[in-house]
C-alpha cells in the first residue's frame, strides 16, 4: 500500500520503542532517543512538506572597501565586474533582481551574498530574489582555487556545463575544483541542465546542480535543488572532497545516466544528514541504473571510504535496477542511523536501501532507527525493504522494515557468485516484514508482514497493536 505524500503537522516516526520528533516547517533540529539499541543523539527528520528556511543568514554591511555591492544603489552593475576588482577575503553583496551573467572566481575566496534591498540596508534571500540565469553559456557559478568562499542566498538557474576534451562535464548549476573550505547556502537551485544524450554523447557529466571535486572541503546546506538534469547525479554530486550535506530539500532531479539520481558521492568522510530527498529518478535514457534518490559509490578497494547517513527521509524516488532510495555501491561502509525510506517505487530489489557486494571486497553496513515502508514490490521479490548482496555484510537493529511487499522485506543473497562469500547480516530488536537468504534473525524480532502505522498520511510512522511505541 501507498500512502499519500501529505504532511500537515508534528511527524513521529517510532522504530521499536525510538521515538524521533520533527516539525512540518522551520529547521530540522537535534533529539536525544534511548532503548534497545539505539545510538545517542538523533538529527530530527523534516516532514514530507518541509522546506529549508533561506531568510536568515549573513546581515547587511555598509558598502565600500572590502564590501563591493553590486546592483541597486551599489557601485557595480554586475556580478562579474565586482568580482575583478575583489581582493582575497571581500565580501560581494547582490541586490535583488535578475543577473544575466556567469560568474567566475578564480584564485582568492571571497563570500559572495545574495537577497538585498536596493538600498542595501536590509537582507533576505526568500524574499529578496537575487537571479544568476547564465543562459544556457556554461555552468552559472565557477569558482576554481578559490580558498575559503561562502555562496549565499541566490537563485542560480539556466546552467548548462561545458564538456572538456574528453567529454566529462561538471556542474550546471555550482562547479566547485581545488578551493579551502567552501560554504553553499540557502540557495534555490533548479533549471540548469547540460544537455547530455546518454545514448549519443559518449560523454560523463556530473551534478545538474552542484557538483564538487579535487581537495575541497565543503559544507551544503539549507539549499533547495531542484528540477536539474545530468547523467549522474542530477541533484548534487560530490567527488572525492570532505563533505556535510545537511538541511537540503533535493527534488525532482532527474538523471540520465546508471549512476545517483538525487546525489552521486564518493569519497571518504561523508556525513549526509537531515535532508529530505524526493522524486528523483536516475536511468532516464539508460533505462536502468541504480540509486534513485542518492549513491555512495566506490573504489572496489579494501580501503572502504566511510559515509553516515543520519536523519534524512528518501521519499518516492526511483531506478529502473535496484535500489531506488539509497544505494551502497562497490566496497564502502556505510552507517545509516534514523533515515526513513517511504514509497520508493520498487522494479528489483532494495526499492528503499541496496547493498552492493561487488568489487571482490564487498559493502558494510550498520543500521538503526530505519524505517522502511510503503515500496509496493511485486509478488516475486526478494529484499523488497532492504536488499544485501553475496559479499555484503549489515547489522539492522531497532528498526522497521515491512509492508514493501514482495517475498520477504529483507534479504542477503546465499546464492550469488560476488566474492567474498556472504556474511549472514544480522536482525535485532526489529519489527521486520519477514527475511530470507543469509539473514540471522535474533530473538527480540517480531514477524509482522503488514504492522498499523498509527497516521503515515500526516508522517507518523508510529506501529500500535505492540508494547513498544509511545
């Protein structure tokens, strides 16, 4: 069964005796949970409604000096003439209003702050929409050895990145190489697409929104990404930089490719946190991939790069393959704490969270306070909820994975070919919809095909009918 996507109120969402709290508006917070299991501190799960809050932020300054306004009653009449004349350290401030215009920062950080009046005196990126459109020209903001920079408070759309030589484009929308610690913030990103043809290109691009490699370390937050298009990871792609994505709404990117519809990440480090990512697909022109809503992808080492996913809800995505909530790809190790994957459209297995076993070194994951629900699998479906292939390993504990449909809710193949061979991944204090293949179920696990969750309609996950739950 589906329930509707409609949230009007507090959510709850209770995985056998956890009870996390979020609201339906404002900033996901923190919550301290205890019981069976469970790890100590929690990010609060926005609601299915929510929305980053973007006006607040940076306070206006007097312009002059190291403060370069731009637009309105500011000295420069584009964005890119304030750039030329910035120093190492400025601050670029941007008057509500539509800039045609790219933008390019190379070789000095600056912060660079949407959402002001005319006159400067007041600030709000909400309310106060300052437009980047470059037209379809190339990417909308480039910023290459750019030190410490901050993007703040802008709409960035009509990116379209340039291929180089060999074919590998980057970021339509953001495209952020070889900088210090770089900020991206309370920014409404959505509308830039490079265009690719999967089928015709022989071409790799990356992040139709945001995308972000080679030595930086960066922090994306309080963003709504939106509506952009790329071969892999139409949303934001992360590659290699030490990375926080936190408090993003990430929907409706639609990626082309086999590889991360919402997000494409690699790399060691990642902490992806609080985000709702929604309605996003991947194999658009494919026709199969994996990982609608997001990836952790891979080396195929016995160096697993480390990735924790906590607080995030992964609603109504979809891959054509496996996966089509989060998919752990190629020998990482994963821990996802408090996630809630509801409705990913089922077409294999894993409709909410695949593992990979591939690589010859196979995926580790831990997993506590999941709930996962609502994917409507078929009839012959294995691992409807959670799916581990040969060579993967996982510990679910506190958690709830049933009415997926399918055979069973949660499966490790015993019978695929990837080396190693399979460890039996492990069952504790659970609610699950039945298991097979290489699963140990433990004896606090209670079978419930089809648990009565108290209000799914308005986000609360809460099952009655148990001793657990509030």
């Amino acid at each position: 069964m589906l329930y509707p996507l409609v949230s009007r109120g507090p959510i709850a969402v209770i995985a056998v005796g956890i009870l996390l709290t979020g609201c339906s508006a404002g900033l996901p917070g923190r919550a301290t949970t205890t019981g069976p299991g469970s790890a100590d501190s929690r990010a609060k799960l926005p609601g299915f409604d929510w929305s980053p809050d973007r006006s607040g932020g940076f306070d206006p300054k007097p312009c002059g000096g190291t403060i370069r306004c731009v637009g309105g009653e500011g000295s420069y009449s584009t964005i890119g003439a304030a750039i030329s004349a910035a120093q190492n350290g400025d601050t670029v401030q941007v008057a509500a209003g539509r800039y045609s215009e790219t933008v390019v920062v190379e070789g000095r950080g600056l912060t660079l702050l949407g959402g002001f009046s005319s006159d400067f005196t007041t600030r709000n990126p909400a309310d106060q929409e300052t437009v980047i459109d470059a037209g379809g020209r190339d990417s909308v903001m480039r910023f290459s050895e750019a030190g410490d920079t901050t993007i703040d408070g802008f709409t960035i759309t009509g990116g379209k990145a340039h291929r180089d030589e060999w074919g590998v484009g980057h970021g339509s929308g953001i495209w952020v190489s070889h900088s210090g610690s770089v900020t991206i913030s309370r920014n409404l990103i959505e509308g830039n697409d490079d265009g690719a043809d999967f089928n015709t290109c022989d071409c790799h691009t990356f992040g139709g929104g945001i995308s972000a490699g080679d030595n930086t370390s960066l922090t994306i937050a309080d963003n709504i990404v939106r509506n952009n298009a790329s071969l892999r990871g139409a949303g934001i792609a992360v590659q290699g930089p030490r990375a926080v994505l936190e408090r993003n709404l990430v929907e409706n990117n639609h990626a082309r490719s086999d590889h991360g519809g919402g997000l494409y990440l690699t790399g060691d480090g990642m902490v992806v946190r609080a985000n709702l990512i929604r309605s996003n697909t991947i194999g658009d022109q494919a026709g199969y991939g994996w990982g609608g809503g997001g990836i952790f992808y891979g080396e195929a080492s016995a160096t697993r790069p480390k990735a924790r996913f906590e607080g995030n809800r992964w609603v109504s995505n979809e891959a054509p393959s496996k996966g089509s909530g989060l998919f752990l790809d190629d020998s990482v190790e994963g821990t996802v704490v408090g996630d809630l994957f509801y409705a990913n459209v089922c077409h294999e297995a894993g409709a909410g969270l695949y593992l990979d076993g591939g690589g010859n070194f196979g995926t580790i994951a831990t997993l506590s306070n999941l709930t996962i629900t609502g994917s409507g699998c078929g009839d012959d479906v294995h691992g409807s909820g959670l799916y581990a292939e040969g060579g993967s390993h996982f510990d679910l504990t506190v958690s709830i994975i049933a009415a997926n449909g399918g055979v069973s809710d949660v499966n490790q193949c015993d019978t695929c070919t990837e080396a190693p061979a399979a460890e039996p991944g492990t069952v504790n204090s659970s609610i699950i919809g039945g298991a097979d293949g290489a699963v140990v179920i433990g004896p606090d696990v209670q079978i419930n095909r089809s648990p009565t969750f108290k209000d799914p309609s308005r986000g609360d996950f809460t099952v009655e009918g148990t001793s657990w739950g509030a």
